[in-house]
C-alpha cells in the first residue's frame, strides 16, 4: 500500500497539476477539486504505483469520464447562473476583461469539440506530461500519441477560429 | 546519411514533427529528422505550421483558467483580491485571474448552482418544518400554522418543539377542534417527537381504511394523510376548493385562502359525495407517486477506529443529519455531534453510482469529504479534511502524525514510530487542523435531539 508519506510526497507535487488539468477539463474548479482529491484516495488503496504521475492523470481521467453526465449538468447549470449573474452584476465589465471572458467561452467551447481521447492526450500535455506517461495513462502506443497531439491541437485551432468568425459575425 | 536529403517517403509526417517539437524523439531520431528539415523547404513550412498549432492550442488551453474579472455581481468584487491560493496551496490559482486572486464564491466554496439550490432546499425546508409542525405543537398554535402555513406567526426555527404561538389573533373553536383531533390521530401514528404544548383531546381511533406507513417517507405520508383528513374534517368551515400543496417530502397540506380564516364563513354543508371522493383519491395517488422518491430527514453516525480522528476541526463520532428530499438528488446536511448539538460543519450528501456516496464537507476555509461504500448493513469509507490556506505544508506533518488504522500491524507500528521523528523537523502547520485521511465507518441512526 502507498504510505501516507509517500501519498503526502504525491500530493505535495502532483495535487496542483491534477486540479489545473482537471478544472480545463471540466470547466468546473470544485469538481475539479473533488475528483482530485477522490483520486489521492484512490492512491492510498495501490499496493504500489509505477508511474505516479500518468497513474494518478489516468485515474482522474477515469472518474471524470465516469461522472461526465453529472458534471455536463453541473456545468449547464453554472453557465446559466452566470449568464444571469452576469447580466444582473452591479460592475460595469472593461472592454479587455470582456474579451477574455469572451476567450474563455470560446476556448472551452472549442476545447468540448474535441474527441475525449484527444482532449485529454492535449490537456495532459498541456500540463507537461511526457509522451510516456500520456500512453500509459491513455492506453495508447508511444507512437501514437504525437499523431494524436498534432490531431488534437489542429482540431481545437481549426474549432476556435470558426468559434470566433461566428462569434464576430454576430457582434457585427 | 543524416547528411543525405530525405525522399519523398521519407518525409516526416505530422505526429513525428510534434513529437520532435515536444522534445519526445530519441537523440539519434532528433537529428535525423533536424538534418531533413534543413534541406527541405516542405518540411520546413509544416514545421512552422506545427509551431504554431501547438502555440495556439497552448494560448487556448490556457484561456480556460482565465476567469476575467467584472463579471461577478458587485458584492463579490471585494473578496477578489483576497487571495489566490484557493485550496491548492500554491501561488497559481487555478481558476483564477493571479492579478486579483481568488473570489469569494471559491473560497466559501459555494458555487452559484448550489447556493440556488441550497436556498431552494431551505425554503422547502421551512415549508416541511411548518407542517411537521402541526404534529406536535399545542393546539391552537398549530391549528393556526395549519390552517394557513402562508399567514403563520410561528417564527422559524429547526427545532420542531417550541413553537411560539400567537394567542392574541381570534380562534374558530369548530376549526381548533377538528385540527387538534387529526393532530391526535397523526402523534398516534408517529413516535419521533413528543408533543410539548397543551395536553389535545383524546383522539378518536385511526381510520381502520388507512395503515400506518412506515420509515421516514411513511412519514410524510402520514403528514399528508393528516392534512387530508384535516381538510374533510373541517370542509363545513372551509371552501371545499381549497388549493393543495405538496412540500418536498411529499405530504400533501391544503393551504387556506387567506380571506377564509378565522372569518366562521359556512360553506355549503353537503359538499359533493363524488368531489370529496375524487379529491381523495387524487391526493392519495399524488401521495403514493411522490412519496416513491421522497425521503424524509435521516441520521448517520460516523465513527473512526483512528485516535483523535477529526474531520475538519470537529471529532469523531459526528452524526450527519440529513435533509429531506429525493433519493437521487443531492441533499443539504447539518453535522451534528452525537448528543445532538448543532457544529459549525456543514456538508451536502451526494448519491453517486453503485450506491455509493460522496460527502462534501462545507466550512469556510476547510475543504473535505467522506466517500461511503455502498450499504450493507453499515457503510465504510474515508474521510478527508484540511485547512485550505496550508495544504502544502500540513499534508508532510499530517501525514507523519497521523495514526492509521489498518489491518497491517506492522506498518502501523512503524508508522507510529515515524511520526515521533518526523514531527519535530516538520515544518510547524499553519493555523488550524492538518490534513487528514481517516477510515469511517457509518450507519444510520434515529436524529438525536439537541
């Protein structure tokens, strides 16, 4: 079993990481949290862990498929709050600031267009996963994983710039 | 070869370039496909292009933690730069603009969604609360709460004894008589609480047509029932229209035009035979369709084996009550200890898949929960709690103090030991409880009273 001194070591490196990938993955930050820290659990019933970081990404990968409904709900119901939030919201926004909210919306609209295999292969390497540890944790085979990258990274460009030409053409 | 120009089915495809690019080729595979590049002007232009997929996917990624400020209601604006690590412990922020920190709703860890459905739950609370009410209150107060839930001057309050009644608003004795006799016949079938008012009138015996449900949904049921009863009792006093309202639990209560209470208006004595019929069995399909999914109020004690187990700052044994509601939904929940007093934890019960459960702990700057197995019997899980502001540095001492329970006496033995030694040269937490990862177990319980 993991010792809680090597699952504190874990936590220590790895728990900031989790919850970054986690959060671009699910939009949600308190998900996000929570599967991070459903996963240091799951980490504590391992006899041992070869691989820390890919077993640790793969397994919060797994929950988030798992609980993908529920947190498509989550996230449907956030939006809207926010949409309302936002339109009730006693601050007048900037113009900079509403380009970023703008860039937010689009980059997880587009980031949601993806295949869930190349959202996650992106997203792990987004967080410096090496193309090791992103077979391992995806079960795919070392060479594929740099097809698998360039194919998600041209899909999410390709998906983000006709985001934002519909995105212009409305405002216009 | 290096030195040779590559052919056309030699040149690199585009995984192989973003491999090269994200540095994962071998040494020996680097150098060739480098030497390629610099004689191929194809190649060259797909690995510009490739440069700047990979820069773009980069900046679009990002764009995901940028949450720009503004877009919050005003309130909120103030508790913006109160901070950027929100529960990771470190100076990134997840989720958060560095420049301003962290926002309130992260930090209370109260999202919008669940702040509208908390409120949503209290008022259905409240609403359950006041019906509930009218079992066991003196008769005149609950009389007037029954009657008229909308009008009530009961003040609010959880506990479900000592409501104050108002005595100074006028009383239909005909209205009294009929509530206190139903409310007779609902204590009879209910034994969670006893009536602290006035002694009520000997109730006549239950109706042999209607059996005593039983568990927390029967409750309700029997609320329902209660009201139901209620409303044909007194149909000579009240409009035999009156609207129906169903509380969460699924008891049905009638709700009494505000125009028609206390005012000894006489409906029409002979309400239809058929109607009242009708009414019935409406109300007792609406009551068995609901009360299906509806649970009522239910207690847990939690326990841990582990010494000085805590779940944020408060001890074990904790007992977990939680709200009414539906089965599959998730549900608000007040941490209790076992004699009942209310702590400062509160936590939201959450069905998950295979029967399991999450407990989310809800406490302004700790963040935790218990996951529970499925029942048999008993549920056993885990419980983990920390202090927000200090993940980093409470985990390495948490973790070398605190004692385990497991079945490997050995290791326990030595982790016991270690922690004599790590202690001291850990760095000293920061306020508040370490983080701790403890074995529960948890089983249900009747609510204690406080």
């Amino acid at each position: 079993m993991v010792t809680p001194e090597r699952l504190a070591v874990l936590f220590k490196t790895y728990h900031t990481p989790l919850v970054r990938f986690l959060t671009r993955r699910l939009g949600d930050r308190d998900e996000a949290e929570e599967i991070a820290q459903e996963t240091f659990v799951r980490a504590l019933k391992q006899e041992t862990i070869a691989s820390e970081r890919s077993w640790l990404f793969a397994v919060a990968s797994n929950l988030v498929r798992d609980d993908a409904r529920r947190a498509a709900r989550e996230r449907k119901r956030h939006d809207l709050i926010r949409v309302r939030e936002e339109a009730e919201s006693a601050v007048e926004p900037e113009p900079t600031t509403m380009e970023r909210e703008e860039d937010r919306v689009l980059a997880r609209q587009a980031i949601e267009m993806l295949g869930e295999r190349d959202r996650e292969a992106l997203l792990m390497r987004e967080e410096g996963l090496g193309y090791e540890e992103i077979a391992e944790a995806l079960d795919l085979s070392l060479a594929s994983v740099g097809t698998t990258l360039s194919r998600a990274r041209r899909r999410l460009m390709e998906a983000y710039e006709s985001l934002q030409q519909e995105h212009s053409a409305k405002r216009a | 070869m290096t030195d040779e120009p590559m052919d056309a089915a030699e040149h690199p495809d585009e995984g192989l370039i973003h491999a090269w690019l994200d540095d994962a080729l071998s040494a020996a595979e680097a150098q060739r496909l480098a030497a390629h590049v610099r004689t191929c002007a194809a190649c060259q232009a797909r690995v510009a292009e490739a440069r700047g997929l990979i820069a773009g996917a980069s900046r679009i990624v990002a764009a995901l933690d940028d949450v720009a400020p503004g877009t919050r209601p005003g309130w909120a604006q103030s508790a913006v730069s109160q901070g950027g690590a929100a529960g990771t412990g470190g100076p990134s922020s997840i989720g958060a603009d560095p420049a301003r920190g962290g926002s309130l709703w992260r930090l209370l860890r109260v999202t919008p969604g669940r702040a509208a459905l908390a409120a949503t739950i209290l008022v259905a609370i409240g609403i359950t609360l006041t019906y509930e009410r009218t079992a066991v209150d003196s008769a005149p107060s609950a009389a007037k709460v029954a009657v008229n839930p909308r009008q009530s001057d009961v003040p609010a309050t959880t506990s479900p004894e000592g409501a104050a009644g108002d005595a100074s608003k006028p009383r239909d004795a005909l209205l009294d008589s009929a509530v206190a006799r139903n409310l007779a016949m609902a204590q009879g079938q209910r034994s969670v609480q006893a009536a602290t008012g006035p002694a009520v009138p000997v109730a006549p015996p239950p109706s042999t047509t209607l059996q005593a449900p039983a568990g927390a949904a029967g409750e309700a049921v029997a609320l329902g029932r209660a009201a139901d009863e209620a409303r044909r009792e007194s149909a000579p006093v009240i409009a035999d229209r009156a609207p129906a309202r169903r509380d969460v639990t699924g008891a049905t209560a009638s709700v009494m035009p505000e125009s028609q209470v206390g005012t000894g208006v006489t409906a029409p004595q002979a309400a239809p035979a058929a109607s009242a019929e009708r009414q019935r069995a409406e109300g007792a399909a609406m009551m068995a369709k609901t009360s299906a999914n509806a649970v009522g109020k239910s207690c847990l004690l939690i326990e841990s084996a582990d010494a000085d187990a805590r779940w944020a700052d408060q001890p074990f044994p904790l007992v977990l009550a939680i709200d009414p509601g539906t089965a599959d939904a998730p549900r608000d929940a007040a941490v209790l200890t076992p004699a009942g007093e209310v702590t400062s934890l509160r936590a939201q019960w959450a069905p998950r898949s295979g029967d399991s459960v999450l407990v989310r702990l809800r406490r302004i700057g700790y963040s935790g929960s218990i996951v529970l197995g499925p029942f048999a019997g008993t549920r056993s899980g885990t419980a983990i709690s920390s202090n927000v502001a200090s993940l980093e540095e409470t985990v390495t001492t948490a973790y070398g103090t605190q004692a385990r329970g497991r079945a490997d006496a050995g290791r326990a033995e030595s982790r016991r030991a270690a922690p004599a030694a790590a202690a001291p040269a850990a760095a000293p937490p920061a306020a508040g409880p370490p983080v701790r990862q403890l074995r529960v177990t948890a089983r249900s319980i009747g609510c204690p009273q406080p």
